[in-house]
C-alpha cells in the first residue's frame, strides 16, 4: 500500500536528522541578520567594515538603517539560490520533508510557477547585484590590512574580512546561473566566438559548482561570523589582535 500523510515513507533511516542544521544554521542566521540590518548602528571599527553595511551608504533621503537598503541584494541572491531553495523547501515548508517522504496531504503542486515562488526566476539578476557587491567587500579587504593611520598591518579582523570574502566569492563563482551564461547553454565550443576561453571558464566553474552546497553554507556562517566581529569590536567586547604590526 502506498505510503501517504506528512513524514509517510518507507525510508528506514533516519531522515529527518538532515533537517535540523538547516532549520538552525539558516533560521539562525535570518533571525540575527534582521536584527542587525535594523540596528543601523556599530558595524565600523577602525579600517574595518561589516559586510552587512558594505557599501558604506548615509543618503540623507533614508531614515532607517542603510542595511536595509543593501541586504535586500545578496540576501535576494541566497533566497533564490538553486540549493538554498532545495534547503528551505525541506526543512521550513516540508515540501517534501525529504526525497521518498510525503509532504501534507492536500496540497496542490505548482512548482514556481505561481506567486510568490515564481520571483525565484530573478535570481540571475541577484547574481548580477552579488558580483556588483563582491568589489566592494574586495576593497574592504584590503582597506582591513591597513591601520587608520595608514600603515600596513594585519589583525585578526583583516584576516577575517579576507576569508570572508573569499568565501563568498567561491560561493558566487560557483552558482549554477554563472555556469550556465558561461557555457551551459553552448552545444558547440570550437564553433561559438571565444569558445576557447568559455570552455575554459566553464570548466574552472563546473569544478567549484560541485562544492557549491560546501561554499554555500561555509559562506553563511563567515559572513555572518564577520558582522559579529566587527561588532564586538566596535562594542569594545573585545580588542584585535595585531598580528604583523
């Protein structure tokens, strides 16, 4: 007989187990990025800037936190990310729970082809933003490996900002989109214009976007780890630690 009602299945394993990590990693984050974006306050210390409020914004015209205005664009690119919709499908809408495990009786399949999951489509245009975004959180790498006074130095804080966003770009470099534009949609290499470099972009891609679930979760917990931070120093929780002075 078959198998139905929500959690139904004929799994013997133990399924339910790969929920829990999303429901806290992601929730967790969700509910900590919220709460900063609207704090609009203490994400700067010395030459070190938060990558929640990178780019460093004030427009006069704003009155609310200028997190606001810049989250909406790499949170808009991991809400639409191809896995990141896999991850909360499952574990917030069980829809399904898991592969083999029967979702709530009484639902009516439409894929993302309804509101509001068909926004999910934009996520090429989100992809565009998040490169935008990369320069930015680049440049603030950088200005992290130098001291207000401009001498160079390296802190716990610079090496921090750095893996951050090496991480994110890894992350962003690995997006099924980006490989797709580069060569996924090409039949013919050897008769496309630049073929040879695309196949060769492509390649560099396909290889990253088989560690993409990886960049994306280790990705998450750096930039939120680097807000955090940035912010205890900016709190004077704690102090950083110069490593090369």
């Amino acid at each position: 007989m078959e198998a139905k009602g929500l959690g139904a299945t004929t799994r013997r394993d133990a399924w339910w187990v790969e929920l829990a990590p999303v429901i806290l990693l992601l929730g967790g984050f969700g509910i900590y990025a919220t709460l900063r974006a609207f704090e609009g306050d203490n994400y700067r210390f010395g030459s070190y800037l938060s990558p929640f409020y990178s780019p460093l914004l004030s427009p006069s015209w704003w009155p609310l936190s200028p997190a606001l205005l810049i989250l909406v664009f790499p949170l808009g690119f991991r809400m639409t990310c191809y896995y990141y919709r896999k991850a909360y499908y499952r574990a917030f809408f069980l829809d399904p729970p898991a592969c083999s495990v029967s979702e709530p009786a009484g639902r009516r399949y439409k894929g993302e082809t309804a509101f509001p999951f068909i926004l999910q489509n934009i996520h090429r245009y989100f992809l565009y933003a998040a490169m935008i975004f990369l320069v930015f959180l680049w440049h603030d790498a950088w200005l992290g490996f130098w001291a207000p006074d401009g001498r160079f130095q390296v802190g716990l804080g610079s090496v921090v900002l750095l893996v951050n966003v090496v991480l994110l770009s890894f992350y962003a470099l690995s997006c099924h989109s980006l490989r797709h534009l580069v060569g996924g949609k090409i039949d013919c290499f050897s008769c496309t214009k630049f073929g040879g470099p695309r196949h060769g972009a492509w390649r560099f891609i396909s290889v990253l976007n088989e560690r993409h679930m990886l960049y994306a979760w280790m990705s998450l917990i750096s930039v939120g780890s680097a807000d955090f931070y940035v912010r205890l120093l900016a709190t004077h929780v704690i102090t950083d630690p110069i490593l090369i002075p």
